[in-house]
C-alpha cells in the first residue's frame, strides 16, 4: 500500500501500540496465544456477538452449548478433519491424580463433538432443516507467531451448524450466511472478497469453502469468517440420516459457518490511524462521549452537558460524559481518540452561551457545530454518514489495491494480485511457491474473465486471486 | 417433606423426567457428567445470566473474560486453594505431539488465573474498588454421582471478584452481593438461606464463607450461590497490594461471588409438578403461549389470536403462538405444561364471539376468562402474583421444614434441623458424623438463641443449621 503514517511504515508496531492503548485487550497472561478480554475490548466483542445473533436469529437459527471436551474416537471419524486439526489439538489425559478412560481433546472447533448428537436429534424430513450455532472458547495449538485478535491459541468463535434434506436447501444456506455476513460487514465498516478457496485450500473434511477475506494495511488478506458446504462428508462418517416422506433414508446435506475475534482484529486495522483506534459507529462500547470544557466549577455547564448525555441516551445510544475534575479537556479528547470514540461532543461556554453543540468526528476529525434543537437529526444522520462513509473509503482501498498480473515477475508488491489461473494444482502450487503467496481462489459469485494462467500459458475464463495471508 | 406427588416419592426419577420432557438438557453427550445446553435450556440460562448481569453492572462491575487455562505454577500459590480443589482438576500436558513446558489446568474457578494480573492492575488507591466478573465454562472432576444442573463436570459458572482498600469495604461488598442475590432470587421465585459456613466447609482460601441454600423437595439443601470474604489471603500470596494516600504500600481485601447453573436446577425441583417444570413467569423463555382453540380452518379465529400475539409483544413480553395445524389442543395444553410456560391463552369460538380471552395460570391451574380490551393489565398484574404466590409457597415450605432439635436421636427426617452448637470443631464434627448430615452454618445476619450445645450440652446463644445437602 502507498498510504502513508505509521501503520503503514510499521504495521506490527503500530498495530501493538494502538490495541494496547484501547485498552482492548491485556496481552500479559502468562500463556502464549491467550490473552485477557478487558472490559472494553469484551464490550466491543459482546456488541458485535449481539448483533451475530440477532442476523442469524432472524435466519431461524437456535442457540446452544455443546461441551468443550471431545472424546478421542468421535474426533477420529472423519478422515480429512482429524488430518486438518490433529497437530494443533490440546489433550486432557489426566484429572487429579487419575488418568482418564479415553483421552479427551479441547474442541478446535465443534464437528466432531455436535455430529454424533445430530445423529440423534434428526429422525426424519420433519427434523430439518436443523440449524443452530454456538458462541464459545475454542482451541488451537498455533505454531507461527501470535497476533493479539488475529492468531490466537484460545479463540472467541461463533460456529452455526446447519443440517439439509437436500443439497439445493444447503445452497440456499451458504446464500443466506453470505448476506448475513454482508449485513454484519456493513455495520463493521468492512467490506471484504468472497473467495472461494482452492482444493488444497478448503475447511478439513468440507466439499468447498468459501473464505471472507479483508485487506489489512499490509496489503495483506485477513481471513475473517469461513462458510462451509459439507455436502454429505461429514454426514456419512456420522451416520447423520432422515427419513424421507418416501420412506428412504438418506444422509443430510451439512453447511457451517464461522466467525471469531478477527472482526475486531480487522476493524483496528483497517479503520484505526496514529492516534489510535477508530471504532463502527453502529458497534462501538461508547457512541458518543460528551466533554465538558471548563476550568474550575460551573454547575450551569455540567447541566447543559448531562441534559446532553440524557438525550442522547433516549436515542437508544450508548454515550457517557468525561466529567473528571483532574484532567484537562486536550487529555480527555487525546483519550477518546484513542479509545476510538465514534462522536466526541464539545461543550464549552460558547456552546451553552448560543445553545448548541459541537459534534466532533472521529474518523475524520471533523467538527460541525449546531443548534442544540437538532441534536437528535445531527448525531443519528452523522453516525449513518460516518458508517457509510468509512466502509466506502475502506472499500476503495481494497478496489485499488487489487491489481491484474500477467506475469509471475510482475508480482512484487504488497498487493492482492488479480491472475488467469487453469484451476490445476500443479500450477497453484507452482504459482505459490514461485510468489512465496496464497492462491486464496476464485469469487463465489464469479466473474467474467478471459486470459491465460499465469504459469501454464493455457486459455483460461478463471481470475484466481494471489495475495500473502495474515 | 410430607407433600404428595412423585417428586416427593421419588426425586432423582421425576426430576429427569421432567427436565427431560421440558427439553431443558440433552445427556446424552459421551462425556460424563458433560451434558449439551439445548435451545429452551440455554434460553433460560441466558435470561437468568442477563438478570445477573444486569444487577452487577449496577453495582459497579466490568464484565472480563480471563483465559481458561491455568499454568501450574501460578495455581499452586494459594496452599488452601490448591489442596480445596488439587484432586479435581483436569490436566493438559500436550498440545498435537508436543509436551507442553508448563502443564496447564482447565480453570475450576479463576481466582489463580486472575490474582496475578490483579497484581499489575492494581497500582494505587484510585484503582481501587475493582469489581469485574465473568461467566464462563468451569472443570471440576466431580467424583461423586452427577445431576444434571446440580453436579456436572463442565459448569456454567458466574464468578465475581473485588479487590477493597480495606476490610470494611469488603464487608460492604458482601453485603451488596447478598442483595443481588434476594433481587435475583425474587425472580426466580426461590426463597434461600444465607448461612455463614464452618471454618472447615469454608471455600478453599476463604476467611469467611455465605452459602446460600435453597431446600429442595427431598427435605436436603443445594447451594446456589457462594459468597467469600477473602481478606488478604490470596493479596499475601498473589502479592496484591496498592499505594494508599500515606504513601504505604498495603494488601488489598478481596471478595468473591459465585453461581452457576443450580439456579435452574433448584427452580426446577423447587417448582416443578407432576405435569412438568413451572417456571417463573420473570425467566421464562416464553412467558405466554398462545393456543388455538380449532378444528380446521377458522381465518378470523387465527386473525383474533394473532392480535393477542401483538398485543402481548408489545408489553415487552416474550410470546409464541402454537399454531401447529395437526396437533390437538389438548397435546398443545399438555407441552406447554411440560415446558412450564407461564401463562396460557386458550382461545376458542367463545372467546372470539365474546371479544375475550381465557388465561390459564400454569403453577395453580387456575383459569380466568377476561375482556380483551383488558388483556394489558390482567396479563401483567397475573404475572406479578404468579411471581409472588410461587416465592411465598416455597417460603412457607421451607420455614415449614426448619425445625427445633434439642437431642441427637430426635434427628431422623429429612428437615432442616436448627440445633444448639458451641461452636466447636470437635462437636461439629461429632454432629456431622452421628447424624451423617452437613452442619452448614449459622444465619449469616444472626439470630437470637439461648439453649445447649446438642453434642457437648454446654450453654450457647449459636444456632446451627444442620441437613443433608445435594
């Protein structure tokens, strides 16, 4: 990227720097991979959660809790997903001083742990579809390097389970998790590529995969939800069957769809600058903070701005006052930038003096100041500017960067490269060595192409999208 | 207890047939002692986790989420505290095929995963009261025969902790947190006893324990909530200490509180029947159900009960129709008693023509037909005497079965049994063994008492509470 400041020069740094001053997270826990949710930093997630739930409720799905702990032989039954995940499981062999019958592993995601109890949960069509999803802890003994919300060994993860009559209906739920995402993206200012992943690629034991990808200043994708079309694989190694109204049992068509803390790992770094972190409106702990500006007592002030506040509470806001009496307002502004703070209020006495407000954004830096009478229209139509404004610059970001290549030597910078690709894995994997980046696949939606691979010279009508990974 | 019905004759069977038929838990998770929350059950849970939440936040907490793993090292500082739950705890020692450097625990309560951070968050004096709290997955190996809600391997668990500047701030907390309870409890329609427990029953690493008991219908008590006076026990260990105004480098008083979800499992035994669970009107997933009184097609029948839906929706409640059109009424009755819906609105022809409503009180069974013009505040005042008649019927229960022993051999029912005790380790001890019961405690706000000790026959103005517990 060519956008300038220390995010882009430092990304790592910058990236530590601002989360920490958030006071998003706590990175001092004495295990590698497992941080500490603040206060701030759970409110965000929480707030985000909720809005999860109420999309996929909508969508008719249910909330549960299955347990944490999977026996090793139910974990074993698919083939492909013990391959995925076995190297990166936690076990428990042991309680107290006793060693346990069979060995037991933390989930690293809930498969192996929901399906035998599908098995007996769908009986017949009537059953279906099932669809449920779970907020949970799950864990994965990673071996790079962790990142505080991106790369982590215990993962706040959202996981929905979905079981079909038929492959269409599982489909049709891949459709629906898809604008469900985009529902979600849209209040987290963060537009992101719908890439369906190559073969090697795929979820373990998935038919396919479709990855949601967002571009971080890096220039580099950030994998941030992962929806899945099982097919029947999982299905058959679970015996997951129906009876159908014909009388024929049949195997169920499986989808899932998953999400975790990377949403706020995206957010800051897409939307965050050197003063700190810049939250979504929709989503953000505190909306708006209110700032009196005055030095001394002046109890006609402090009215005016908690008359502010109350207000702005009836909106169905979350907002607070920074009424500190030891504190200068330049430290209180400094703060609620970096707390990334969607609207700051400014209150000074020529505020109160002419009855109005000054509406300070945090994107942007902007400041309007108007009648107070119109605070309600100015805060609501501000936050729908803001939220769509900063998913449209986000947006160009990502168009700009994507970039036609059509030659392996062109690929040099940090870029998500745009090639023709024979869809064969002898050339993928030609194309990643040689790129030392991830063919990261093709756009669900598909697109109109006309070129050749990259590597093989071969006419193709598939664009496949190279980039390296977070 | 000498009340009929078979959940007085037979506890342990009719209680997991009615959570079973209410579709409370599903147990048949290959894990024992590891059941799945289904979508009713976690429903419930959920609704009593945000009461909670909402009573803690007003009460000054943060909402935290700490990691799940603890490092050997840092869990055995606290002598009592590991020697309290050292055989309970399940181990992980490998991560895919590597030995981990430090083995890890699964948290049976985070007092060892949060007093170390404790440390670097509490610097000064105006760090402090720091009140957090969390609701999380907790692991016990629980070695003696698992309930579902009562005794489980995998816990739902509500833990706060405070640190105080001094000890009577900490006393205040506990105070606080008692009050909490009696919020709490009042919705959940369950009445307790606050009993300040033996040094030798005391949480590992307490100063002083509160349990709060709740008097099941087999005549035994089950905790439901545990409150702790720390002082500096675990500040000495963990070395949690702040500067206070003098310049004095000073142990913090830390107190804890916690609960989990025995709260349902108390409610379901406390109020359930031989028809199924009763739940309180406050919690319920759904609080009114309404059933249509058809056979066949009846459009203005169905268009009159959809009004009642949105009328009802709009007082804020939580509201589902049974629509079901191959299904009688009678088996619609019949679940919704099973799943203890509060409120029932049967409506038929009657009702329609006569532009009313049949309410039908799930706790007594008591129908009333009223106006429908009505329905607002006759649904809202009948919730609120649901609410108050089930408290005050368990209330009587549980004063009904505390009862006066002045001799050991008159100890033979299942009773609470208020005895005099000199406070002493050695009599406790011969009491707890002749009659094979647990001596609980004494009231945590006092009483006033003047007999002998049941065991030693010396004088004492201390009641004892002494019964078998869950």
């Amino acid at each position: 990227m060519t956008e300038e400041g220390k995010k882009y020069e430092n990304f790592s740094e910058w990236y530590n720097e601002v989360i920490e001053k958030a006071d998003l997270t706590d990175k001092r826990y004495p295990v590698k991979g497992m941080n500490i949710w603040t206060p701030y930093g759970w409110k965000l997630m929480s707030l985000i959660d909720a809005e999860t739930r109420r999309l996929i409720d909508e969508n008719d799905h249910q909330e549960v809790k299955f347990p944490l702990l999977i026996p090793e032989d139910e974990f074993q039954k698919e083939a492909d997903h013990i391959k995925g995940f076995g190297d990166e499981v936690y076990w428990v062999s042991h309680a107290g001083s006793t060693e346990l019958d069979i060995p037991l592993l933390l989930r690293p995601t809930s498969e192996t742990a929901m399906y035998p109890i599908f098995d007996l949960w769908v009986r017949s069509h009537a059953d279906l579809p099932l669809k449920i999803y779970q907020m949970v802890n799950v864990f994965r003994y990673e071996t790079k390097q962790t990142r505080a919300f991106m790369r982590m060994r215990e993962i706040h993860f959202f996981e929905a389970h979905t079981c079909h009559a038929t492959e269409e209906e599982a489909e049709k739920q891949i459709h629906d998790d898809l604008e469900i995402m985009d529902e979600l993206a849209k209040k987290l200012c963060m537009p992101y590529l719908k890439l369906r992943r190559t073969e090697w690629d795929k979820f373990p034991g998935a038919h396919y995969t479709v990855g949601g990808d967002a571009l971080l200043p890096t220039g580099r994708l950030l994998q941030i939800a992962g929806i899945h079309q099982y097919l029947n694989n999982f299905a058959e190694a679970y015996d997951i069957t129906y009876e159908d109204i014909d009388g024929e049992h049949k195997y169920v068509h499986q989808t899932t769809y998953g999400m975790s803390e990377r949403l706020i790992g995206a957010v800051v770094a897409i939307h965050g600058d050197d003063r700190g972190v810049v939250l979504p409106p929709a989503l953000a702990p505190v909306q708006v903070r209110v700032i009196p500006i005055l030095y001394g007592d002046d109890p006609a002030l402090m009215e005016y701005c908690r008359s502010i506040v109350q207000r702005a509470k009836e909106l169905g806001l979350r907002v607070d006052i920074d009424d500190r009496p030891d504190m200068r307002p330049g430290s209180k502004f400094f703060e609620s930038e970096e707390k990334g703070v969607p609207i700051r209020v400014d209150v000074g006495s020529h505020e109160l003096e002419d009855q109005e407000i000054t509406l300070v954004r945090r994107d942007t830096g902007e400041k309007i100041t108007v009648p107070l009478d119109e605070l309600e229209e100015e805060i609501t139509s501000l936050m729908d500017t803001m939220e769509r404004e900063m998913y449209a610059r986000a947006e160009r970001s990502l168009e700009e960067n994507i970039v036609d290549a059509e030659d392996i030597s062109d690929i040099t910078e940090e870029k998500v490269y745009r090639i023709g690709w024979c869809g064969t894995l002898r050339c993928g994997e030609g194309i990643e060595e040689s790129t030392e980046r991830n063919l990261l696949g093709t756009l669900y939606h598909g697109e109109e192409y006309s070129g050749k691979c990259i590597w093989c010279d071969e006419e193709t009508d598939t664009a496949a999208y190279l980039c390296k990974t977070h």
